[in-house]
C-alpha cells in the first residue's frame, strides 16, 4: 500500500465563468505538467474539502479541484433564495466539467470522486469518453429510482425512528406514494420564502443522513449535519432539487450505458456495508464494464475505512505513469 505523500497546496485557483450567471471555483495542485486529474464532489452540494490531500503524488499529478454549482466557493450560493435551481441540473454540471477541461488545456483526465461523484463522472465519461484517461470510484451510486428509494425510505427500516421524523416534517398530503413526492415536498420547503423554514428543513433533512451513516461502521455521529448553515441549505436545497427530479437521468441510463466505457480503466471501492449507497449497485456495474475492477471492503460503510482508502491511492499510484 503506498504511503501517503507531503501535503499538497494550490499553486493556481480561479473562477470559471459559464455564460449563465454562475462562476465555479477551482484549483489546481501538485506538477503543473504532470498527469491531469479531475476530483469530482459529492452530495449534490458538497463541495470540496478545502484542506491540503495526500492522496497524490505531487511529482506525478496535476490535481483539479472543484466546486459544483451553488456550492462551496461557486456562486451564487444555493443559500441564497435568488439562486435559480432551474440552471443547475445534471447536464449543467456535466457541461461545466467540459468547459473547466477545455478552460485549462487540457485533453484527457482521470476522474476521480465518490457518492454523488460517481453518478456525475459516469455520466460525464459516458457523454465524452474520449476525454476520459481512467476512474477511480468510491461509494459507487447512479443515482437510479430504486438506489434513491432506498436511500430516503427503504433504509428506514433499519432507523424506523429516525424515518418518521424525516417524513413526519412535512405535510401529510405529501408523505404518500412514490419517494419523489416527499423529495420534492422538501425541496418546496427550501424554497420558502422564510429562512427560518428553510433552516429547519436543513436540519431535518440533514438529520436523517446523518442517522443513515452513524452506526455502519466507522460511521461519524453529526458528520452531515457539521456545516455552516447557509452550506447546510445549500446542501439540502441542491440535493432535494436533484433527486426529486431523479437528477434527470433515465432509469438505469448509467448502467445501460457502461458499454460506452470500454477501454477506459475503472477502479471501484465499495464498503459492503454501506448503508446509503448499497454494494449491488457497484457490482452491477462491474459486471457491465469489463474494464472495470470492483474492490468489495467487509469493514467499511459509506464513509469508509483505512483499507479503502489505501486501495484508492493504490489505484491513483498505478495509473500515475499510464498514458
């Protein structure tokens, strides 16, 4: 297993203008002439973690990070009522990615990221395979109706408590029915005109991953909910918008379309007991991208484990002198 490296700080940052409104934050770090590589958030609504990675060899990579649409340093900030949700959907970040590529020069790049990442760079290489040099994915989701579904309902048979309270904070006329509906019940509520409504729907919504991840193991209590709160609503905003709409994905578009990753290297890490983001779904997609290698850990959940993360700065070590 490769040992970790020095820590790596930006040697370059800036904003991406778009056209629409929206400027994305980057940065760049480690060997401005090595092997570039793109680090893709989770969430929706993440944003990257602003602290120096030793995951990279500074000599080797040129590591792009970035901030999604109204997320992070990217603005408008999603906690801001007039940040308009309706420019921000998946083929808008799937065009971002593209504009940041050919903003910095750059042809092909490794993609790298986890959770909401993975849906995002699969469906990014799926679009422009041809700009795509290797993936390295952790948390493997696609973002399909049965993995949302899963995610903000069927998993609440293991929290019953902690589920009730997430659906129970919205209306009853929308608790009903298909998953999308309490979905889109709260991203209603993060558009409410009182902040303090949209405070609480953060927090509520923001409880419920939390309880999602707490007890898999080394699950971190409060681990969603530790954020600012305009990077709380940001967060929630983003995510309630996303999936209520299924991130405008057809179901099962990313694995019907793994055959368009052929011949791009794929390493996958999955912990067997995720409990968000459940290990079926990585091996379905295993299995339809043969260039794919699918590393299953027993001592992992969602957020994963020291074994994980070794195999995934093994993965960046190996693919680091490839062209």
């Amino acid at each position: 297993m490769v040992d970790l490296y020095e820590p790596m700080h930006p040697y370059d940052s800036g904003f991406l203008d778009t056209g629409d409104g929206n400027r994305i934050y980057y940065e760049q770090l480690g060997n401005p002439e090595g092997k570039p590589a793109l680090y893709v958030h989770g969430g929706p609504g993440a944003g990257f973690p602003k602290r120096p990675t030793r995951a990279w060899d500074p000599e080797a990579y040129r590591v792009i990070r970035y901030d999604q649409r109204n997320c992070g340093l990217s603005t408008p900030h999603a906690s801001d009522p007039a940040a308009d949700m309706a420019l921000n959907t998946t083929q808008h970040l799937i065009d971002d990615m593209e504009r940041l590529r050919e903003h910095l020069g750059i042809e092909r790049w490794l993609l790298d990221g986890a959770s909401w990442g993975s849906t995002l760079i699969l469906a990014y290489a799926q679009q422009h395979p041809e700009r795509v040099s290797e993936i390295v994915i952790q948390a493997v989701t696609t973002t399909r109706r049965a993995e949302t579904d899963w995610l903000y309902r069927g998993v609440g048979g293991f929290r019953p408590e902690a589920w009730d309270r997430f659906r129970d904070f919205v209306p009853e006329s929308e608790r009903g029915g298909d998953v999308y509906r309490l979905l889109a019940a709260y991203a209603r509520l993060m558009e409410h005109p009182d902040r303090a409504v949209r405070e609480q729907a953060a927090n509520e919504w923001l409880a419920w991953e939390d309880a999602v991840i707490e007890g898999e193991p080394n699950g971190i209590p409060g681990m969603y909910s530790a954020r600012e709160m305009d990077d709380r609503i940001a967060f929630v905003r983003i995510c309630s918008h996303f999936f209520s709409n299924g991130a405008w994905l057809a179901e099962d578009q990313l694995l019907r379309g793994a055959d368009k990753l052929a011949g791009i290297p794929g390493v996958l890490v999955h912990g067997r007991y995720d409990m968000g983001c459940p290990v079926q779904t990585a091996w379905e997609l295993a299995k339809a991208w043969p260039d794919a290698k699918l590393h299953i850990f027993d001592d992992s959940g969602h957020v994963g484990s020291q074994d994980m993360a070794g195999t995934v700065r093994q993965a960046l070590e190996d693919f680091k002198s490839r062209r």
